[in-house]
C-alpha cells in the first residue's frame, strides 16, 4: 500500500527549502535532494534495486561530461564546448590504473561514439566500469547536444541495505 505526498505539502517544503537558502547567502548553488523511506520492504529478503530517471531539468548545471569520439564527433564537441578524447588519448594512459581512475573522477558521465564503444574496454581496461561510469553510445546522426542534456538531467537511484533512496532533484536557483 503507498502512500502519496499531497501536492501541497511538497510545494510548501520547497518554498520553506528557498526561503532558507536566500536567508543563508552562501557562495554555491544548493542541491536539493529528496530522501524518500520506503515501508514494508525488508532489504535482507527483496532484492536490492537500482535505476534511473530524467527529470525535466537538470539538477547538476555543473556537471562534468567527456565524450569519447571519432573525428566527426570530435568537431561537433569542440564547437559546443563539451571536453571530448579520441582514442589515441585513452592509448596514452596504457592502461596505467591511477590515471585511469584520476581520469574517471575528473568526469561524473562519459559518452562515446558508437563506432568505439567496443574498443574502450580493450583500450582502457575495467577503470571505467568498476567507477560505475560506463559510456552511453551516441550515433553520428543523433543530436550530441541532446545526448548531453539527457545525461546530465538523468539521476540514478541504488537501494542497497537500507530503505532509504536519496536522489538529487534540483537546486535552489531553479
């Protein structure tokens, strides 16, 4: 049995999280996340559940993506300002594990050009998927500007032991 928010509430729990935020003045952008408890589960007997979900804007304006790409995605990244490696880039870390992982961190969402998807894990090793980030393929016809909106305004959600999902949702500038 679930049980819903009223509209209200949530729409006085933002005004309330705002008005805070103004009164506070700090020199960053607050997050503000929603923390939701789930009753009835027992995480020792269901099994534990992950996905992700885009929201209509984008919580992390900030946010960090690299794609990964061929000649032709190359261009297109470097006039819409977006960082962007070839694979003779991800060749030259010669699957040194620290540079891989400083790499990883540095990024919080890759992208990658169809075409190399497949050689990335030969070029890079595990680095990348062992960080959670492995990369989203885009086509060459498909819209990278696009690709990067969708990925930057998509959170994921990991409900491991205990019944509680944090996720961020917004900041207090939207």
């Amino acid at each position: 049995p679930g049980s819903k928010i009223p509209d209200q509430t949530v729409r006085e729990a933002i005004s309330t999280i705002v008005a805070h935020a103004k009164a506070a003045n700090r020199p960053f952008v607050e997050t503000v996340e929603l923390q939701v408890t789930l009753k009835g589960i027992d995480p020792k007997k269901d099994k534990r559940f992950s996905g992700s979900i885009q929201l209509p804007n984008n919580p992390r304006p900030k946010g960090a993506i690299c794609i990964i790409a061929d000649a032709h995605h190359m261009e297109e990244a470097a006039k819409l300002g977006i960082d962007c490696i070839d694979m003779d880039g991800l060749a030259k870390f010669n699957k040194d594990k620290k540079l891989i992982k400083k790499f990883a961190k540095k990024y919080d969402a890759f992208i990658a050009t169809n075409t190399l998807i497949r050689r990335i894990p030969r070029v890079l090793g595990p680095g990348l998927a062992r960080a959670g980030k492995n990369p989203i393929a885009v086509a060459h016809g498909a819209d990278l500007m696009a690709q990067v909106t969708s990925l930057q305004s998509t959170v994921k959600f990991q409900l491991k032991k205990v019944i509680c999902l944090n996720l961020a949702v917004g900041n207090v500038a939207m």
